[in-house]
C-alpha cells in the first residue's frame, strides 16, 4: 500500500498576516466612531419657519383680496352716488334743462321735455325768452321724491328761476319751471306774503280783557294780486270779474289743465300748479277760491252728459284738487263744480277734441272791495 503523509499544518488555518505597511507585531489600531452634532436652535427654528411659510402667505392674499374687494364695493357706491343716485339722476336733468334755458334754446328744452302739447311748447319759448342769460345754482333740496333748484340769473330778463324735477316713465325730468324778478321759495308754498309776516310780528302785549280769540278778517282781492296765478308774476292789463257767476265765468282770472285721452295723467306742464300755489301762498290773508270745472262733450246735439263721462271729468278734477292741496293750497280753498258741457265749440278736430280733456281752475274772489269783507271764507 501506497503511504501517504498529511502535513502537520494541514487542515489548521495558515498564520494571520500583517498588512504590508505595518509590522506584524505591532497592534491593530481600534476604530472609533465619532458623536454625531446636535441639532442647533438655528436649525429648530429655521424648519418651523419653512413649515409656517404657506400659512403666511395665505394670510397675506386673503388680506389683499379683502382690500381689494373693500375697493371695489367703495368705488361702486361712489360711482352710484355720483353718477346713478336721484340725486345725481335729478341734478344732471336740471342741469341739462337750465344750460339750454340759459341759451335760449326752446328747441332744446321741447325735447328734453318731450313736450308735446301746443300750451306747453309755448310755455318753453317763454321760458327760453325768459331765463336766456347767465344762471348760478343758488339752492337745492328733496322732498317726496321730487328735487327742487333755485337758480339766480343774471344778464337775463328775470331774476330767478325754480325747477322741480321727478322721475316720469322711469325717467328724470324737469316737471315744474317757475321765474320770477323776485326771489322765489326753494319749495312752492313756503313763502310768507308781507302782510302776513306784519300780522305775525312779535309785540308786547297789553293784560287780556277776554278769553275769547277775535275772528281774522280777511280782505279781498284787489286786480294786483291776481299775478301771482300767472308765470310771469307781472300785474295783467286784463280787468277781471271781482265776482263770480257760473254763466260768465269767462271773465274771471283762470287756467286750464289738460289731459290725455282717456287718463287722469296730465299733459300740462306741471309748473301750472306750482303757479296757483304760489297765489295761494301770497293771498292767505285774502277772501277767494279755487273752483275746478271738468269738461264733458255733448256729442250729437244731446241736452245732457253721458253719466261717466260726468264721473271720469270728476276724477280729472279730483287730481288737480290733490295736487294742488300737495303743494299747500287749503283743502277748504278748493270747489269742485259741475263740468262745462261743450257743444261742438271748435271747428277744428284737434283742438275740440283736447278742450274736452281739461280741468279749468276759476278764482271766485268771494267777495269784493264795493262789499265789506266778511269773515272766513
């Protein structure tokens, strides 16, 4: 048999071996670990303010997107009030009217009216002959939806001038105009006549005697103060009745109002009313009345009015009656008498056809100066 021999070495592990760059008897060198650094402050603080960032910033775009719609709604009120309010609607229609005026333009103030009936559009050449000149807003107020300006003229044939202005049919016009050499009331009915501020005047008084007031006579009219029913405030070279008789009723101091065809809305100016205001509010002291007389049509030779029409007239009547008392006439001032029955007065159609669609407003004086005035009305 073949004999084999097995190293002594063989199957132990071979002898550990230094590095080459290090001798073999010299000791391993340990490894240390060096302590990782502690997070500082700075850096806590600097990852809180990265995770707050977002919030601030939406902070700030919400302030700004406030401020801006705080804007937006600040800007459309000013817009409103000073372009789209009544107030402006009102004073932009005044304007327009008093420019034209002032230039004499009665073209002009026909349009901006819409005016269309024939004592109107006369009514507006005499405004515009009237007011032609320089103009100054002089006051302004509002009271019951209307807007009233009183303008001072200057270079021009009157004084002063007052506009009312409302809206109509969704539109601001100008529904009254009023002149006058003398200064007129920024609102109709608010002036006070002469002699009522004599009578009103504070005096020392004497002990009373009685306990019973004593009655205010009221004197009469005299021809002069029938101007204050007539735009122009200017004394009439016409005499009128001092009297008043339902027959000649013709002869008295009075206007008419007009309407639309079958409608309580009048296509008078309204400035008319204002007028017979303003002779209410100068004559308080003075015996008189307003009598209203509709119109109806006697058509076909009849002898009697159709009943509604009597009844519709009346209603016509009772308009100018509640304008009139809106503007400060007393309603015991006021009468509303039987119509005037016409029978085919007017040849031409036109005009018959609009002398039925009015109210005329008769001043009966009550009483006379060859009469010692009475009391009360």
């Amino acid at each position: 048999m073949e004999n084999k021999q097995t190293p002594d070495n063989a199957g132990s592990k071979p002898p550990a071996q230094a590095p080459a760059n290090q001798p073999a008897d010299s000791q391993p060198l340990q490894q240390t670990t060096s302590p990782q650094p502690m997070p500082s402050q700075n850096n806590t603080q600097n990852g809180d303010s990265a995770n707050n960032k977002p919030s601030s910033d939406k902070a700030k775009l919400y302030t700004i997107l406030v401020a801006v719609v705080v804007l937006l709604i600040g800007v459309s009120i000013a817009t409103y009030i000073f372009f789209f309010s009544p107030a402006a609607l009102s004073q932009r229609a005044a304007n327009e009217f008093i420019n034209a005026a002032s230039e004499g333009d009665s073209v002009a103030l026909i349009e901006i009216t819409d005016e269309t009936s024939k004592d109107g559009k006369q009514f507006l050449e005499q405004v515009a002959s009237a007011v032609e000149g320089d103009s100054e807003l002089k006051d302004k107020t509002s009271e019951n939806d209307k807007f009233y300006f009183l303008y001072k003229l200057s270079g021009a044939e009157k004084n002063f001038v007052r506009l009312v202005v409302e809206k109509q049919d969704g539109k601001w016009m100008v529904s009254s105009v009023v002149f006058s050499d003398n200064e007129l009331a920024l609102i109709p009915g608010d002036t006070v006549d002469t002699e009522e501020a004599v009578a009103t005047e504070s005096t020392p008084e004497a002990t009373p005697t009685t306990t019973t007031p004593a009655t205010p006579t009221l004197s009469c009219l005299t021809q002069d103060d029938y101007k204050w029913f007539f735009y122009d405030k200017k004394p009439s070279t016409i005499v009128y009745n001092d009297t008043y008789n339902p027959d000649t009723y013709t002869s008295n101091a009075q206007g008419s109002m007009f309407f639309e065809p079958d409608s309580i809305v009048e296509t008078s100016f309204a400035s008319i009313y204002d007028d017979w205001s303003d002779f209410s509010s100068n004559n308080k002291s003075k015996q008189w009345k307003f009598r209203l007389l509709g119109s109806v049509y006697l058509a076909g030779g009849s002898t009697y009015a159709n009943p509604s029409s009597v009844e519709f007239s009346n209603k016509r009547a009772n308009e100018v009656k509640r304008e009139l008392m809106t503007r400060g006439v007393p309603e015991d001032r006021i009468s509303i008498d039987p119509p005037i029955e016409h029978q085919n007065e007017y040849i031409d159609d036109s005009q018959s056809a609009e002398i039925y669609r009015r109210v005329t407003v008769v001043i009966d004086p009550t009483c006379n100066t060859t009469t010692s005035p009475s009391t009360g009305l």
